[in-house]
C-alpha cells in the first residue's frame, strides 16, 4: 500500500523572525514578482491532501493565501520544532509533511520520495538529504513524519531541548537522498533575495 496525497497534511513553516533579513517576514518578501511562501504553496500543495501554515506574525496576510494558519503554541519564536508541534496538534490526517517558507525552489517530487522511502523502511520520520562536496547534507525542515509522534516531541521541547535533528535521530527516521541539492536552497537574506531573483 502506497501512501496518498489525501493521507498527508503540508504544513509551511514561517514563523521565524528573519532576523538574518534584517527581521522582515521572509516568506511574505517578493521573490520573482510573487511573495516567497507563494512559490512554496504552489510547489508543495499538489502533493498532499491540504495544507497549512504556521506564523507567529503577520497572521492576516497568510490568511489570505486561504488555508488555516496557526502560531506556535510555545511562545517566544522557539524555533522550527515549536512549529512542528502546532503543526502536529492541528494535524487531522496520518501523516505531515513541512517545508519552509523560504525555499522556492523545493523538489516537485518531495512528498512521494519521502513516503515511499517512510512506508519502505517502516519509519516514523523521513528526512530529505542531499551531497554536497562528497558531504551528506541533512534538511531537517524538509520531513515527513507520522502525525503520532506528536507525544515524543512534545516531551522533547518540554524538556528544554530545541534541536530538530537531535529530535528526528530519537525516532525511528530514514534519510532519503535528493540528486539537486539546489533545490532544497532557503533565501535567508536580502542579498540572498536579490542574486537568486535573477538566476
């Protein structure tokens, strides 16, 4: 049995600070005549069943991208797990799927390589990965997981920890190679904005 598109929820993180932008909100930055998180929506919704975003600012204009947005439950901007966590608890289908709002170029194949590799190996969580320099490259924030690990990040972030990777290795998690590393390229600055805009 395959994992379909209706099993899976997206969910697009954009509730960083942006700090190395000059604390602008990335994701609603104009990219290509079209705001950043734009580019990830169109990419990733037509891959899973329905899709949501988490913001802890600027909530009025992600709404306006007409899906349901959610800001962390954690407050302070903890990071991309607390994301993940809002994520998780308004979750309402098996499996989640992110991705971040700052990285327009992400693989049109994202989601099924990830699940198949996630259903192969029996997983709660794959992660994407690519090689850069003869170097394994882990993308953390580019994951599938089961909705039901939901309880073992929870008691994670309660804990005080607030590393991703350091969460995903206590699962049962399998790494799944991409060829274009490219693809998985996040714009974090205005110098970053500028240069892809025209590549």
């Amino acid at each position: 049995m395959t994992i379909a598109p209706e099993q899976i929820t997206g969910l697009i993180l954009a509730g960083g600070r942006g700090s190395r932008m000059g604390h602008v909100d990335k994701g609603l930055q104009t990219f290509r005549s079209a705001p950043m998180v734009l580019h990830v929506i169109m990419r990733l919704s037509p891959q899973v069943g329905t899709l949501m975003i988490n913001a802890n600012q600027n909530i009025g204009p992600y709404e306006g991208f007409g899906f349901p947005v959610w800001p962390d439950q954690l407050g302070g901007f903890e990071g991309p797990l607390a994301g993940l966590q809002t994520g998780l608890s308004h979750c309402e289908s098996e499996y989640l799927v992110t991705a971040p709002c700052d990285s327009p170029f992400l693989p049109q194949d994202l989601v099924p390589r990830l699940a198949a590799e996630l259903e192969a190996r029996d997983a709660e969580l794959a992660v994407a990965v690519t090689e850069e320099d003869g170097r394994r490259q882990p993308h953390p924030v580019f994951c599938l997981m089961k909705s039901s690990v939901l309880p073992s990040l929870t008691v994670f972030l309660q804990a005080g920890e607030r590393k991703i990777d350091k969460w995903y290795r206590s699962l049962r998690f399998v790494e799944v190679h991409f060829p274009d590393d490219a693809a998985f390229r996040n714009i974090n600055t205005l110098e970053e904005l500028r240069r892809f805009e025209s590549a």
